[in-house]
C-alpha cells in the first residue's frame, strides 16, 4: 500500500488528488490549516486519511509536522505538494506580496526540502509539487506569485539535478496547471478554466507515469511554448 502526503487538501486541486489516492488504494496524509475541512475530508475514509493541521509558512515547525505524519502513515512514498496562495496585486500590496513568498517560496522550500532529506536517507520516494503557468515569465497581475513560482520550477530543476547526481532514487515531477476553477481562481475574469476532477485525474496520472514536468490541462503546453517565443522587448509591453 502506497504511502502518500497531500500537503493543501483542504480544497481546490489537492483535496481531488487526495481523494483519488485513497480511490486508489493509498494510505494518506492530509494536511492545510483550515482542521474543520480536514475533518469532513477525514470522515469519507477515516481508515485511510491521517490529518495534521498546520501552516507551511511557519517554516520552524514544518519538519516536526512532517516527520510525525509519516510516522503515522508508517513511511512515505509520495510527497505532493498543492498548498499555495496568490492572487492579482497589480497594486502590490505589501501584505499579499508577502504573504505569496511566505507560503510559496519559504513554506515551498521547507516542505520539499525535508521531503528530498527523507527520501535521499531512505533512497527512494517521489515529490510533486504544484507550480503554474504563471511561474514561466513575469507578469504584472500577480508579481509575487510569479516569480515564487518561477523560483518552485528552478527548485525543483535543482532538486532532480542533485538526486542524479547523488544517484538518489528520487522523482521529482513539476506539475504546471494554467486556470483551474477552485477558490483561488475564482473572479480573476480566467479563460479556459478547468474542472478541478479533469485536472486532477490528468495530474495523478502524469505522476504515477513519473512525468517531470507536466502541463495541466494538455492544451497549456502550447501556450507555455508561445509565452516562451515571445521575445522580451515584445513581452514588456504587453
Ligand atoms: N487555481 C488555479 O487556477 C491554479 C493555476 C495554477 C497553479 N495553481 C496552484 O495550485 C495549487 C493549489 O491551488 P488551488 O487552485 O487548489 O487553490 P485552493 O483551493 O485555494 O487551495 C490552496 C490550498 O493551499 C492550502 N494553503 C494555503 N496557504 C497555506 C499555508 N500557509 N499552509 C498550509 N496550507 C496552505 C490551503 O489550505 P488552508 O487554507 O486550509 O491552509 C488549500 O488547501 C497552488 O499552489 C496554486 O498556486 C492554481
């Protein structure tokens, strides 16, 4: 039986996965800071969900969160990672900037950081993470969140580099959704919103076929590649 951590479960993309982890047969760790939703997502499978409620931005306790989860579970196999925040801060309100590089840059850092240390001692496990679209280029919408999940595709890049090199076998894989309809896109004026069941069906399986980066839905690749063409004098402008 496959061991899994959803960091984020309590909504959006991570609840789904979750939920199709425990459809697949995985004992798993659900985690967020909002206990009320951990418990109702607890009581569809209490035999098969362990909740722990805790904040990923509050960097010195992640470790202990962690390490005692995996406890519970008995071990770990898969570390996913959907906890995030951002929004549009075109205004860049000091708070929301922030917030943004709390929970996606240090809290990002903390939770796949422990997981590579984890996996390295036991020389196998596999992390996904959750970045976007949004990470590819700058954008004047949400500066922050761009750029931190820029900083998630850079990481992970050097992660996956550092298990080649250390022959560590570990799997890393870069999951980067364009506009997917959970809270967080919610009212942003989106185009080409996707289901969250859709994305998460699509996200479990690029990650058991041990994908190391995958565009959600499929169609995203090919604005990915036209964002990337447009030359940067061009690009400023827009
Ligand atoms: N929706 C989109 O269009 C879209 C597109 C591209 C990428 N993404 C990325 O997908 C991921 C999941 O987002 P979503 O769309 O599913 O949004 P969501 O429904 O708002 O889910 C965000 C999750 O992150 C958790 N979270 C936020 N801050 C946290 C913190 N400080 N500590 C622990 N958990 C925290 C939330 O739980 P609590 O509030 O209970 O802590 C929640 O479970 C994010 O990384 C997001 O950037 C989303």
């Amino acid at each position: 039986m496959q061991k899994v951590i959803v960091l984020g479960a309590t909504s959006g993309i991570g609840r789904e996965v979750a939920r199709l982890y425990a459809f697949q047969g995985c004992v798993v760790g659900i985690t967020g800071r909002r206990e009320e939703l951990l418990s109702e997502l607890r009581a569809e499978c209490p035999e098969q969900f362990f909740a722990s409620a805790f904040d990923i931005g509050a960097v010195s306790s992640v470790e202990n969160h962690l390490d005692a989860l995996a406890e519970q579970l008995g071990g770990l196999d898969l570390l996913f990672l959907s906890s995030g925040y951002g929004k549009r801060n075109s205004e860049l309100v000091a708070e929301t900037e922030q917030l943004t590089i709390q929970t996606d840059v240090s809290g990002f850092t903390a939770v796949v950081g422990w997981a590579f240390k984890y996996f390295a001692q036991q020389n196998y496990g596999h992390i996904a993470a959750v970045s976007s679209i949004a990470g590819l280029r700058g954008n004047r919408y949400a500066p922050a969140y761009s750029a931190s999940k820029g900083y998630n595709m850079h990481y992970l890049q050097s992660l996956r580099q550092l298990a080649n090199h250390q022959k560590y076998n570990i799997y890393i894989t870069d999951i980067r959704p364009g506009f997917v309809d959970t809270q967080m896109a919610q009212g942003n004026g989106v185009f080409w919103s996707a289901p969250v069941h859709k994305v998460a069906a699509q996200i479990v399986r690029a990650v058991n076929q041990k994908k190391k980066v995958v565009y959600i839905t499929k169609r995203w690749r090919y604005v990915a590649l036209v964002l990337r063409l447009i030359p940067r004098i061009i690009f400023e402008k827009l």
